[in-house]
C-alpha cells in the first residue's frame, strides 16, 4: 500500500500538471470541453467490460487458480484476454458507426464545430478500451502475484504520454493530438508491464474456453460490479450532458475540480484497495473467513 500509495501521490501530482497545462495552453473553453466529453463513451466501455470483469472476477479467480493450478490460470487468463478483447472490438466498432448520434445526445449544448471535433476525439479514443482492456487484465496478474511496483507506475506513464500529446502532438496535428496523446498514454500503460507479465510464465494460447467454469465464474462475479459501476458512469454522463447546456468550459472546470476531489481517493482508498484485495482473494478461496475478516479490518 505504500508503494502503490507513493506511486499514486506521484501520479496525481503529475495529473494536475497535466491539468495546469491542459489549462494554460488550451484554457476552460470548446477544446477542453470537447476533449472530456471524448472520454464519456470510451470510458463507459472501459469501466463496464474491463473494471468490473477485472476487480470482481478475474483477480479472486485467477488467485485461487494461481495457489492450485498455475497452467489453468494462465490458459484463464489468455481466455479472457480473448473474450474480452472481441468484446470490445464489436463494441468499439459498433459505437464508432453510430458516435455522431450519440455525441449529439451526450452534448446537445455544443456548437456544431464543435461537436464535430468531439466526434473526431472520441473516435479516435474508441482505441483506449481495447489496449487499456489488455493492460488491465496484465495488471490484475501482476496484482495476484503481488508485484505492485510496475503496476503503481502505469498511472504515471499514461499521464506522461498524455502530457506529450498536448505538447508535442497538438501542435502537428491540431486538436487531434489530444487523442492521439491518449492512445499513446494507453500503449506505454501497456509496455511497460509485459517484461514482468511475461517473466511471469505467460504464454498466449488463442483459446476462447466459454464453457471452462472459470472463465464462466468470472462472467458470473462481474456482472453485480458492473451494474455498479454502470451508475457511477451514468452520473457522470448526466453530468456531461448538463454542464455542455451551461456554456463553454462548464465541462472543463467540473473535470478540473473532479480530479483535485480524486487526489485523496486515489493516494490512500485505491492504493490501500488495490494491496489488500489480493490477499483478501486468496483468504476467500481458502475458506478462512475469520482471516479474511481481520485482513479487512486492519485494512479499513
């Protein structure tokens, strides 16, 4: 928890610059507003077949496998790399035909410049699921087996590759390098924890096992975490929906302020989070809940 604790308070540090520099070189106003409201649907996918199949279904599953059987876990794992990878390319390609209409719901405040530039983002960004889906389930690895210094960087490296874009790539190929710096952002996120990933004893099979009962179980875990999740997005796209009727910026300044409210959450709840669900996982498959039950109470 303290590494992932002084990773994140690095990483957050890093994302307010990002967010100082976001507002000296573009200001509270259409570039901004329509770069953030490019992340709404992207995002929603993200959160929706990623976060819950990683945090309720995979990590518990792929713990207990790694304690009895470390050949099926990784058979699991590349599974669901598979799954979920084809999950989201039909997804992302299905929301890319129709991203005119459903930008146009999700700001009808904007300018019709505006909301093509929003368009644009977004289409772009449609590529950020598929490779962050891929980083996270290495993540989720790399979190059972307890190796969390790599991990804790992946948030620092996906902001740096960020804060290139609006430096370097903004400048070449105009509002599009925003994008471009995300996707960017979301390849070094990935990179940088296959060395460990692979260290680890992976080797890809191009298996689908929808029938194998672990990959049906995390199937199973994932959806009442999804659901959850799923109302945490919708807030934020009401949200959206709202501040682009307000006037330009509006969109801007409540991300501004959302992320300084995260700076906290992020240094001590999903930092202490993150280190104890592993343990809590492999507690659970060992039927110990007298254990699990003071891990969790120490944690808290």
């Amino acid at each position: 928890a303290i590494i992932l604790g002084a990773a994140s308070f690095v990483s957050r540090l890093i994302g307010i610059l990002r967010d100082r520099a976001f507002a000296h070189l573009f200001g509270a106003g259409p570039t901004l507003d329509a770069y953030y409201a490019a992340f709404r649907i992207p995002d929603l996918v993200y959160n929706l077949i990623i976060v819950g199949a990683l945090s309720a279904g995979f990590i518990p599953i792929f713990t207990g496998l790694w304690a009895k059987d470390k050949t099926e876990a990784w058979r699991v794992t590349s599974s669901i790399i598979n799954i979920l990878g084809l999950a989201l390319i039909a997804l992302s390609a299905l929301l890319f035909i129709f991203t005119p209409q459903l930008t146009a719901f999700l700001v009808p405040g904007f300018s019709p410049n505006d909301l093509s530039a929003t368009v644009t983002l977004t289409r772009i960004m449609f590529l950020s699921p598929l490779i962050l889906g891929v980083s996270s389930i290495v993540s989720g690895v790399l979190q059972s087996l307890k190796s969390f210094f790599i991990y804790a960087l992946t948030p620092i490296v996906y902001n740096l590759g960020i804060i290139f874009g609006a430096f370097f790539l903004v400048p070449a190929l105009g509002v599009k390098g925003l994008a471009w710096g995300v996707i960017l952002g979301a390849l070094l996120h990935l990179s940088i924890q296959l060395p460990i990933f692979f260290k680890a004893g992976f080797k890809y099979q191009g298996r689908l096992l929808l029938k194998n009962k672990n990959v049906r179980e995390i199937g199973r875990l994932m959806a009442p975490r999804a659901l959850g999740l799923a109302t945490t997005q919708l807030n934020l796209l009401v949200i959206t929906v709202l501040a682009s009727t307000v006037g330009a910026g509006s969109i801007s300044i409540f991300n501004f302020a959302n992320n300084i409210q995260q700076f906290p959450v992020g240094i001590i709840g999903i930092s202490f989070a993150i280190a104890a669900f592993p343990t809590l996982s492999l507690l659970a498959a060992e039927n110990k809940p007298e254990f699990l039950a003071h891990e969790l109470s120490q944690t808290i």
